[in-house]
C-alpha cells in the first residue's frame, strides 16, 4: 500500500512538475528552477546528515566549489560539459577530505569542524581575487548548449535542471536502496555496533561526505549558470545552515525530504513577501513551531498517523481481550 | 584443527593506578562455551574489550586460530569471523528487524563496489528468516527494531552476531534485564546455535559473561572465575560449584 500510493505520489508530482512552468511567468519559472537547484543540493546533505548521521554544516562551501568550478573553467573557454565532471570531482576529492574530522569527532564538535571548513573555503571565494573576482563575484556566466539545443530560455534551463535531478534522485535512490543504504544507516544509528558487525565506518563515513559533496558541487554549477553572477556571498555559513534546516524540515532520513525541505527554504520566502519586515520574523516562527511540533520534519506525518493508529488499534485490541477475560469468568462463577 | 580457537595470553590493562585486567590467560577450544564470571569490577567486561579490540591491552598477546590478533580492530576481528554482543542494548532503533540482521552480515558479502549494485537484501533474506524463526521474532520481524520491547530486543541482538556465521562470538552479558521465562529460551537458542542445529556452517565457540548463575551453570562447558583482574579458578560447572576459594569469593555459601 506505502509503496502504490508512493508511486502515485511522485507520479502526479512529476506531472505537475512537467506542466507548472507553462503555468508561470519567467520568474516563476526562474524560482522553480533554483528550488530544483536546492533539491539536488539538499538531497546530498540528507545522505551525509540525514542517512549517514554526520552534522556537517559546511555544505555551503561544496556549493561553491561547484559553482566557482564551472564559472572559472567557463571563463577560461572551457566548456560546460566540462566544467560539471570537474565540479563534481573536485568536491568528491574536497568531501573525502572534510570527512576525515568526522573520523575522530561527532555531533556538535563535527559541525563546527565542518562549519570551520566553510568559512575557510568561503575566504579562499573571496580573497582570491586574481581567480574568484572577490568580492565583485564573476559575471556573465553562460548557460550551455545540450545536442545543439541552447539552454538560454528560462524554460529550457528548467527542464534542464529538472533532468539533472531527476537522474541524481535516481541515482540516489539506487544507492539508497542497495546495501551501501543499510551500511549508512547503521553507521548514523550505532557507529560502533556497525563496526562490530564488520561495516567499515571509516570508508562509509568519508564517502557519505564525498557523495553528498558531489550532490553539492553538480547543484553549485547548475547554480552558476541559472543566475549567471556568483560572489562568495550565497556560499557562506549562513547558507549551511540554511541547508541543514531544508533537510531538518523535509525530514532527515525520508527520501524526499529535501523536496519538501526546499521548497521551505526557497519558496516561502516568497510567499511571505507581503510580511515585508516581518518576513524573517514570520520565517523564523514559523520554523520554530515546525520543530516543536514535527521535530522529525514534514515527512514524518504519515508515520506518526500511522503510529498513533497502531496503538489505537493495540489498545483497543488490549480492552476487547480484557472484555472477554471479564465475561469469560462471568460465565465461569455462575456455573 | 586440533589447537585452541581463541588463546589469550597474559592480558593485562590498567587505567592509570587501576589495575582492571592483571594477567589473565585462558584458551577457548573449537565448538565450547567458555563462561566468564565474577562480582562487578572484576574486569570481565575490561577483558572482553581487549579481546575484541575495543580497547588497546597494555600487555599479552591474543590467538586466533593460532594467529597473533592482538591490536586488530573490531572491524578487521569481525571480518576474521568473531561477532560479539555488548552489555547494553545495540540495535539499529530505526531499520526493520529483518534490515537489522541483513545489514548484520552485508558486509562480509562481496566488495565494497560490488555491494552498491548488490540486491537490498544482499541475497541474505533466506538466511535472516531461518533467524527470525529460530529465535521467534516473526511477528515484529517489518517492525522497526526500537519499538520492540527490551526481551524482544536483546533477542535480535543476539540474532544479529549469528548472522555473518562467525567462528567465535563473544555475549556480554546475553540475559542482563531479560524476565525469567526468556533466559531459559535465550540458553535453548545459544546451544542449538552451539550444535549448528541447521544454522551456520561453522561450529560456534561462544565466550559468555553473565550473572545469571543458573543460566552459566546450565550452558557452559567451562567456566573462567575472574576476581579483582585475576584469574581464580577455570574448570567445568560442577568443579567451579565446589571449588571453595569461589565459594567464598563469589557464589556465597
């Protein structure tokens, strides 16, 4: 039954995804695109914190590396096509070795390593002038060409972006399904029971970094050429957290977590425009009440319904058996 | 092979001037069941660890089928074939009962890269349901393992160090918290486990620590009496039960 209606769910989902931006205007257009840009981020954060249990909040800085990888590398005359592999790579090398703190360190401690990685990568973003531009960023960002078809369009752009995710979301899904999800998840449950057992922590660790380094990197180039104007500025801690929180709301763990988790992130913003002033206030609120009442994000709705009428059903159960007990010896003492 | 499975050879470990472990030897033989006991902070569970690389011995040496396992970490101990239980609960809260003993034995199937394209269950679901049957956990086996109760728990803790067919596993503790009438079905498990009633390919040799001295009593066919890091007294439960120095030092008169 969760399997059918989960099938039907990503069905209609992908319909409306196919169907939505006729629907809109070019900035509608432009904010699903960089919601699917933030999907595909958040979904390699959700394995490296959400299935492999690593707080990191340096996920930003993959972003980045991703998106100043492809800017510099267009900028050089290489191309696109190019530019992505190399994204990716590099933040598959760059992951691998910001796994390494999580070897010795865990939890709180592990975060601020990782958030120490952030800010150091978003310095280099910065000061780095002669390759980064600093401060003025790097401008005129192409968007590439696919089978001669250019992808300038904002709506080409969207369904190109919507391509890459869904075979990333494929990909990942495979990966989640395949022992690599269950070695994951016991290493986020019980490190030290997962080794006992003869799961490799270490190897595991690093790659659910390297991974979700990856996811980073292809969303941080995806990023460069959608708004065509990157500076170190959407790399920052700020965006790490901002990150985290989209996989934290989603739901860790849950698959589709992220999708929910950035359209939290990236489209309610924009909904509480009319707050004005009030938007972070309203914002912030909001995410509060969120974790007070779902503290295992938006997707964990259906289990908890699903919970609540188990033991419902149990407890029923439990009276119906104590009802007939009590009829039983009723019965027994009249004889 | 006729050698001892395990030999451990005057393992000592301290913690600063806390001498826990001071010179213990033993050998467990092919196909035992070695117990281990005596009063809290005798160093029983100290030993276990250093067996089992948890912690680094300060000195002694660990055999393993005659080769030096000595300093080797749990994870290469497990893929040489030791599985272990701890003292406290270990269960993976959040995966299926069923997940929990497939993912018990994953590992030793295949490469690392072989596995990513490997069925979800590894080709272990046959296995990990001769399991949920012996240990008749069928009914919760598509329940997530932390909402089982405490019993049902420990048995899929044990169900899971027998999953990769481990040639020695190590049980800290198997009945500790678990109600009267499950210690005896525990013990029932732990010896057709022992005489490979249709599970395992390998004869399992089991190191055991418990309190519990009926259950130690009952299943074990030798028994290590450790007092203050020290090794009073080995033999056979009945040589134990007479043995008067442990008489007067744990079991009471």
């Amino acid at each position: 039954m969760k399997k059918q209606s989960a099938i039907i769910f990503t069905s209609v989902a992908l319909l409306a995804l196919l169907v939505a931006p006729h629907f809109l205007k070019s900035y509608g257009v432009y904010l699903l695109t960089y919601w699917l840009v933030f999907i595909l981020a958040a979904m390699g954060l959700n394995l490296t914190v959400g299935y492999a249990g690593q707080k990191s909040l340096g996920h930003a800085a993959f972003f980045g590396i991703g998106a100043y990888t492809v800017a510099i590398m267009m900028k050089a005359g290489f191309s696109f096509w190019l530019g992505l592999p190399a994204a990716a790579a590099i933040c598959f090398v760059t992951g691998i070795l910001v796994g390494f703190p999580a070897l010795r360190v865990q939890t709180i401690y592990l975060a601020f390593a990782t958030l120490g990685f952030n800010t150091a990568a978003w310095l280099v973003m910065r000061n780095e002038e002669q390759y980064t531009g600093g401060t003025f960023g790097i401008n005129n960002i192409a968007r590439p060409e696919l089978f001669g078809l250019s992808l300038d369009g904002a709506l080409a752009y969207y369904y190109f972006t919507l391509g890459v995710t869904i075979v990333f979301g494929l990909l990942l899904f495979g990966l989640l399904r395949s022992p690599w999800g269950k070695a994951f998840t016991a290493l986020r449950d019980n490190p030290i029971r997962a080794e006992s057992l003869g799961v490799d922590v270490r190897n595991y660790t690093l790659l659910s970094f390297a991974i979700g380094a990856v996811y980073a990197g292809v969303a941080g180039a995806l990023f460069a050429s959608l708004v065509q104007f990157i500076d170190p500025a959407p790399f920052g801690v700020g965006q790490s957290i901002m990150m985290y929180l989209m996989v934290v709301i989603g739901g860790p763990g849950y698959f589709f977590g992220p999708v929910v988790g950035a359209a939290v992130g990236v489209v309610l913003p924009e909904w509480l425009r009319f707050a004005q002033d009030w938007y972070l206030f309203v914002f912030g609120s909001a995410v509060v009440l969120l974790m007070i009442w779902l503290p295992d994000g938006l997707l964990s709705i259906p289990d908890r319904i699903r919970a609540r009428r188990e033991s419902r059903e149990a407890s029923a159960a439990r009276a119906a058996a104590v009802t007939a007990a009590a009829a039983n010896a009723g019965k027994g003492s009249g004889a | 092979m006729s050698g001892p499975l395990l030999e451990v050879k005057g393992l000592k470990k301290s913690y600063g001037a806390i001498r826990a472990v001071g010179g213990v030897s033993f050998q467990v033989m092919p196909g035992e069941i070695f117990g281990v006991i005596g009063p809290n902070g005798s160093g029983k569970t100290t030993m276990f660890n250093s067996v089992l690389g948890q912690i680094e011995p300060d000195a002694g040496e660990i055999h393993l089928n005659g080769q030096n396992i000595t300093g080797l970490s749990p994870l290469q101990l497990n893929q040489r074939g030791v599985g272990r239980t701890f003292q406290t609960l270990q269960v993976f809260g959040k995966m299926s009962v069923r997940d929990n003993l497939i993912v018990a034995a994953q590992e030793h199937r295949g490469t690392m890269w072989s596995r990513m394209f490997a069925p979800g269950d590894s080709g272990l679901g046959a296995k990990a349901d001769e399991l949920i049957d012996l240990f008749g956990i069928r009914h919760v086996a598509d329940k997530p393992a932390g909402s089982l109760s405490y019993g049902q728990q420990k048995l899929v803790d044990i169900a899971m160090a027998f999953m990769s067919e481990p040639a020695l596993v190590l049980l800290d503790e198997p009945c500790a918290g678990v109600n009267p009438s499950l210690v005896g079905g525990i013990s029932t498990l732990l010896k057709q486990l022992n005489q490979q009633s249709g599970v395992g390919k390998r004869a399992s040799s089991f190191v055991v620590i418990e309190h519990n001295m009926d259950f130690v009593m009952d299943l074990c066919h030798r028994i290590m009496v450790m007092v203050e890091g020290e090794v009073m007294a080995i033999g056979t439960p009945d040589e134990i039960r007479a043995n008067k120095q442990v008489l007067a030092a744990y079991l009471g008169s």
